[in-house]
C-alpha cells in the first residue's frame, strides 16, 4: 500500500506523477486493488498529457505504472460529480474520499 497516496486523498491535496509517458495531474478519490490484485487509484485529471488524448476527466491507473509521484500543496475543495465511493473496478479500498 502506498502512504502517500492515502495521505493525498485522506488530506484532498493534488498529485502529479509520470503515467505512460504523459505528466499528469489529478485530484485523488480512491486507491484500492482490483480481483486481479492489481493496486489502483480512481482520479481525476485536471492537467497533463494522455494516451487517450482527453486530459480532463475521470481515470484508473495503474499504481505500478506511476512513476515521479508528487503530493501538492494544493488542496482541492468539492467532490467531483460521478465519483462512487464504491468503486466497482477495485474489490478492496484502502482508502477514499
């Protein structure tokens, strides 16, 4: 389990990280583990490249593809609308919003 992420989400403050090659920053909700054992993190990107080509949004990512993790001092204020704090893609939260 990462700290860092817990402590970003538990505090609302802004992340920035490398993901497939695009720096991406994101409002942090939920960071978990999928069936599959594969630890998550359900975000919001704000700013930041994409493969997709859509740079707002929500997104999944894979915790093991994060690379250059940074927590921000900035702090982000209201829930996004369409966050489900029961996120279906993970069977176990570590923690959320």
């Amino acid at each position: 389990m990462n700290i860092k992420i817990c402590s970003a989400i538990e505090s609302k403050r802004i992340l920035t990280f490398m993901y497939n090659r695009h720096s991406r920053k994101v409002e942090p909700y939920c960071y978990g583990v999928s069936t599959k054992g594969k630890e998550l993190l359900r975000a919001f990107q704000i700013s930041g490249g994409s493969s997709s080509n859509i740079s707002k949004g929500w997104k999944l990512f894979s915790v093991t593809e994060i690379s250059n993790l940074k927590v921000l001092d900035g702090i982000f204020q209201k829930i996004r609308y369409g966050y489900n704090p029961k996120d279906s893609a993970m069977s176990r939260i570590y923690c959320k919003i």
